[in-house]
C-alpha cells in the first residue's frame, strides 16, 4: 500500500498551476524527457528505497517459514501466527484464539511472533 502511494505521488507531484509560456509558442527543438525524469526519480527516493527494502526483509523471512521439516521459532506455525496478526485483513483471532489454532502455548506464540520481528530487524541491518 505505501510501496504504490509512493510510487504515484512521484509520477504525480502536486503542481500549482502556473502558466510558464506567456506570449510564446511551444518550443521547436527540446526533447522531452518527461518518463526519463520519472524513472530516475523512483530509482533515487530514500523513501521509496526504504520501503522496498521492508518489504524484501519481510517478504525473505517468511519465506524461511514455509516448508520446513526441523521445528524451530521460524516454521508453518509462525507463519500462521504471522498471518493471524499482520497479515489478514481484519484481525478475527486473539492470541488465545490462535494459540488454539496452532496447537501452542500462548507464552509460544509471543516467542514466535517475537523471533520473526527479530529475524526481520536482523535482515534490515
């Protein structure tokens, strides 16, 4: 959602109106590098670059969650857990609810939750 407001507010600045060509004509022999300008900008925002570097470090660690044989704090049900609480759009379980669900404690499902936070942070260092 940020990643792509983002990236309209940079195609689509807020401009004033303000009428630069008083009296002339268009002008005959400037190239117009208008997409040009508009890839460089995206290319070179801090914002837009922080924000693609969240979503590669949540995106990457999660990944880490699927499909695994050897339980660990990162596995099928931290992936649940994950998505229980961050990801779903409306939150319809609490901790209790899911701890339930995936067969864990509810002191198990805060360590989970708690081990993918770090795991993330780990991969924004």
């Amino acid at each position: 959602m940020r990643i792509s407001r983002r990236k309209e507010e940079i195609e689509y600045p807020y401009q004033v109106d303000e009428d630069e060509n008083i009296g002339g004509g268009r002008p005959q022999n400037v190239r117009s590098e208008v997409i040009e300008k508009k890839l460089e900008k995206k290319d070179n925002d801090p914002v837009l670059k922080f924000y693609l570097n969240q979503q590669y470090a949540v995106e990457s660690t999660l990944a880490k969650c699927v499909k695994k044989d050897v339980r660990s704090l990162l596995d099928d049900a931290t992936y649940d857990i994950i998505y229980e609480f961050y990801l779903r759009e409306t939150q319809i379980y609490n901790a209790d609810q899911i701890s339930e669900r995936v067969n864990l404690s509810r002191r198990a499902v805060y360590n989970r939750r708690e081990a993918f936070v770090e795991a993330v942070q780990a991969k924004l260092n």
